[in-house]
C-alpha cells in the first residue's frame, strides 16, 4: 500500500473512445457545509498527489470515506487501472493491474463486495465491455451484462435495470435489464453523467444542438423525459447532494441548482485561488465531502 498526503492549499497554490480521451487531472477533497441554507466549500486537500501529472480522474465514493478513481501514469495516460483511497487512514491501495484499461468504477446495486466498471479489452479490438471485480482483489472478476460491447458510461438503477452510455454516432441512452436483458432505447447525443435521484428517477443531459444542452429526468416507469434546466455552457458533469439538487462546474466556479426549489444555478463558489480552473467530473459522499476533478 501506499501512503498519500492530505494537502492543505494555500490562495498561491497553482466522443471517442474512453482511452484516447485520457488527460492529466487531478483530484481534490473538500468539505462540502450548508450554512444558514448556504453550501460552501472548505479545506481544499489534493488527493492524487501519489501519480502526479497522470490521469486521476473518474473518483466514486464506497462508502462515507473510501474512494475508488481510475488512474493512470503520466508515462502512458491511456494504461488505465482502478485504486481505492482510504481518507481516514491515507492508505492507497492499487485493486487492478491488468492488460486491458478499467474506468468508471462503481460498487455494485446488488453485492456491495463487487464494484462494476467499464474495461477497454485490447485483446478483442478495444470493445468496450462492462466488468464486475471483487474489491478485496481474491480473483480477477467476471464479464456483466455480456451483449453490450461498446459501453461508454452507466448508470445502476432499481429493478435491475442499468442505463447504458452506448458510445456511437451519436451516442445513445439505453435501459437494460440486467436479469431479462431487455433493452429500452430512450435518447440519442446524451452526456457521461448519468446519476439517479432518491426516488429512482435518472438525470442525464441530453446535447440537443451545440448551442443547448438540457439536464433531464426520467421516470423509468413511463420512459418520459422532461427538461429540469439548461445546462451551464459547455458543461456536461454532475452530481447530487442528499436532496437531489444538482452540482455543476464551470471553469472554476462550482454551482448548484435546486431542481425542486427555485431551479436556478446559483454559485458555490470560485476555486481559482486554489489552482483549479477546469471542474469536470464531481463525486459526493452523501454527508460533507465532495471530490472535484480538475482536468489540466
């Protein structure tokens, strides 16, 4: 295992296949407090300080205080593997180091000792399939949902049912059930985030036209969409709070929207004095800390 520091920053501090979109990025923890019905970010502490200058990126809780990320090395972006932080005991420890490239991890609805990601196999021409991997590492996992092969992003919802990212010209949305395998088309241009409220709703954002990107939600019962607001410009990455209300980042800034209050965005906060400047992907972990990635 290896050890990691929590960083304390001062205000100096500075569609394609999912492995040719590899970046450098780094990871940041903050605490997350609403004060007064207020949310503001404290205590920014840089996380992927073990692989500086790779690819840290795609970071999900497990539980309260243990991460799962991809990550890879400056050396080579594209040779992606998942780790697992601990944010108590600082420890990092590497669950995958395999041929082909792991991304997207997320414990898995139905065994909270598996978590399921999205493998690059290189053997087979780079498919994209969809893998369940023990976290404890005792074996090297087994093929999920086995008919869809160019899985970009998905989404684990009640029921058994998984909504797909199926990267392609355009990119879709689906719904599988991962019992039946029966397949429910629902959009065409959709985003990477896919996240599923308290209710078993899914917001995803739907890119009508270069100009206008919607967040939407659906109610998987019905298959109906309705529009919950326009994204910010150019912003495609999100994630809820424990009141569903929405996370999104912009540049540096970070704001929210209360999709079932007044529905507007309203600024969280700048975080160009800690040295981010290009919010993407964001991960809550339903009490008081939010991870940020910021791709460089």
């Amino acid at each position: 295992m290896h050890k990691f520091r929590r960083t304390l920053f001062s205000l100096m501090v500075l569609q394609i296949p999912l492995w040719l979109g590899a970046q450098k990025s780094n990871l940041y923890l903050f605490d997350l407090l609403e004060i007064a019905g207020k949310y503001e970010l404290h205590q920014p502490r840089l996380l992927s300080e073990f692989n500086p200058d790779g690819y840290n990126n795609q970071p999900y809780f497990i539980d309260n205080y243990t991460l799962i990320l991809t990550a890879a090395p400056k050396e080579d972006l594209a040779n992606s593997d998942i780790f697992q932080l601990d944010l108590r005991s600082h420890e990092m420890t590497r669950i995958t180091k395999t041929p082909d490239r792991e991304y997207s991890p997320t414990l898995s609805m139905q065994d909270p000792k598996l978590f399921n990601c999205v493998v690059v196999d290189v053997e087979n021409g780079d498919k994209q399939i969809l893998w369940q991997y023990p976290l404890d590492r005792s074996n090297g996992g087994k093929a999920w949902l086995k008919d869809w092969e160019n899985v970009g992003y998905f989404q684990e919802m009640n029921d058994n049912w998984v909504a797909i990212f199926e990267v392609g010209t355009p990119n879709k949305l689906y719904l599988t059930n991962s019992k039946t395998g029966e397949k429910k088309f629902i959009s065409n241009n959709i985003g990477r985030a896919l996240r599923m409220t308290k209710d078993g709703q899914l917001i995803y954002v739907h890119k009508f036209s270069d100009d206008y990107w919607f967040l939407k939600r659906l109610r998987p019962e019905t298959l109906l969409s309705e529009i919950v607001k326009k994204t910010l410009p150019g912003s495609e990455d999100f994630t809820l709070l424990d009141d569903d209300s929405i996370l999104m980042g912009q540049g540096s800034k970070l704001y929210r929207l209360d999709q079932f209050g007044e529905n507007q965005w309203k600024e969280v906060a700048n975080l160009e004095k800690y040295g981010i400047t290009n919010i993407k992907r964001l991960a809550f972990n339903g009490i008081n800390e939010m991870v940020i990635v910021d791709q460089k």
